[in-house]
C-alpha cells in the first residue's frame, strides 16, 4: 500500500479517499442497529391497545414498574412484590430522581390488578404516574 501526496508537479492532491469514512459509516450504523432495541426500559410485556394514546418514546427516561400476565411486579428488571414495591421504587429513585413513573401492564391483566399496583405507588407518596399503551386502531 503506497501513498500519493502529489502530482507530476510536485503539488497536492485534490482528491478525498471517502473509503474510511463509509466504514466508520457502516460500524456505526451497526451499532446503532443493535443498540437501539435495548434501550427500551422494563420488562418485556405485551400492552394493551388505546385509541387516544399519545406516542412518546421510552428511552430508558423512566423508571418502569411492569406487571406480566402473571400478576408478577419488576421495577427496572427487579423482581418485586407487593409488600417491597415502595421500598424497590425509593431505592431506583436514589439512582436517578428525575425519572418518572412508567406503568406497563400486561394486556390480559384486569384493570384492577393494575390499579392496585398505582395505589400502593400512590400511598408510597409518588402521585405522576404514565400508563404503557400500543397505539390502537381508529
């Protein structure tokens, strides 16, 4: 591999090798495509579907209390239940105070289930809660 820095003249070459610059390009694309898919906070559940739902993006901005199809409770990944709920939130609050309160429930829960994983956040004092819903057909 050899280097040209001039012409016949002696002068400097004009021309701009874009070969590196596709392949950092490409890997950070990659990276991107990988990452992007983990940044989705919580534990994985399958959401019911609103018609009015606003669409905002989870980051990783809140703190998510999900609840599966099992009635079982994760606050982040924790596995928690209903008698340490308020304890494992105060705990991810320490982390990161800013962060408000996602609730995830899944699809097949009944709305009191859900309900009462809010109300015990509520008598924990945390009043702001967001509600996980897939955008629904109109």
């Amino acid at each position: 591999m050899g280097m040209k820095v001039g012409d016949k003249t002696g002068g400097p070459m004009a021309d701009i090798n874009v070969t590196p610059l596709v392949d950092v390009m490409l890997v950070l694309l990659i990276i991107f495509m990988v990452i992007t898919p983990m940044l989705s906070s919580g534990i994985d559940v399958q959401l019911p579907a609103a018609k009015s739902a606003h669409e905002a993006k989870d980051n990783g901005q809140h703190l998510v209390i999900s609840i599966r199809d099992d009635a079982a409770i994760f606050v982040d990944t924790k596995r928690s239940s209903e008698d340490t709920l308020i304890e494992d939130v105060n705990e991810a609050y320490q982390a990161d105070p800013d962060r408000g309160i996602l609730i995830k429930g899944d699809k097949i829960l009944a709305w009191s289930d859900v309900h009462g994983v809010m109300s015990i956040i509520q008598e924990g004092g945390m009043t702001t809660m967001l509600l996980a819903t897939e955008q629904g057909e109109d």
